[in-house]
C-alpha cells in the first residue's frame, strides 16, 4: 500500500503531478512538504483540471477572447487568447457507487491526465 496520496494538477501547459503525505503520517511533528514533478505537453489550453488523491476533480473551462498583443518589435496584433481567472469552476466527488455520475467524472479525467503525462509529457527541469 502506497504511503503518498496523489494531486494533479493540469492548467494546459504545464501539467504537474504532486505527492504529499497521507492523512495516517504525523502532520503535528512533520511538516507536509509535496514533492512536485512538472512536464509540458504541446496542448492548446481548454480548462483548468484539478485532480485530488482520485476521489475529487474540479474543472474550470477557460473563455476564449480576442485582445491585442504587443509583441518585442513593438508591432500590436490581434490574437485569441483564454482567460481562465473568472471560469466557473465545477467539483465532482467519487462515491460508493461505480457508475454514478460523479464517479465516472473522477475515474475518467484520472484517466485523461494519466495518458497525457505518460504518452506526451516531456519532464522539466526542477
């Protein structure tokens, strides 16, 4: 049996996986420091995805918009963007019940980050 519980965390670009501590560890006398893997997959940003120790996810999709961009020569173009900082945000929360909406919701984006960090992902430095 595992003696870390895992968070993922997905904002496009990059994914990063966490490891902290469980709840059985002695939090009083230790402090809960995460370890953290980071990786970058060649995606175009859609949602925020927070995945927590397999029993919750949160998703935000982010908004697409037009706004204008300077860029280093100094020159301003158009260009479509997401703006994530007001996406309302939606939790899902696994229960006894296999099939049950929310379980299915948890269980499959578990398994969406999973591939995407094992089949596309390149690992970043720390």
């Amino acid at each position: 049996m595992s003696t870390t519980s895992r968070t993922a965390v997905v904002t496009a670009r990059p994914l990063c996986r966490a490891r902290t501590p469980t709840p059985t560890q002695n939090s009083r006398t230790r402090p809960t420091v995460p370890s953290l893997s980071r990786a970058s997959a060649p995606l175009t940003p859609a949602f925020k995805l927070y995945l927590l120790n397999g029993s919750q996810a949160l998703q935000a999709p982010y908004e697409v918009i037009e706004r204008d961009i300077r860029l280093d020569s100094g020159e301003v173009v158009k260009a479509l963007d997401v703006l994530g900082f007001r996406a309302a945000i939606t939790r899902h929360v696994t229960n006894a019940d296999p099939d049950s909406h929310d379980t299915f919701f948890v269980d499959s984006w578990q398994r969406w980050f999973d591939s995407v960090w094992n089949q596309v992902a390149v690992a970043q430095p720390k």
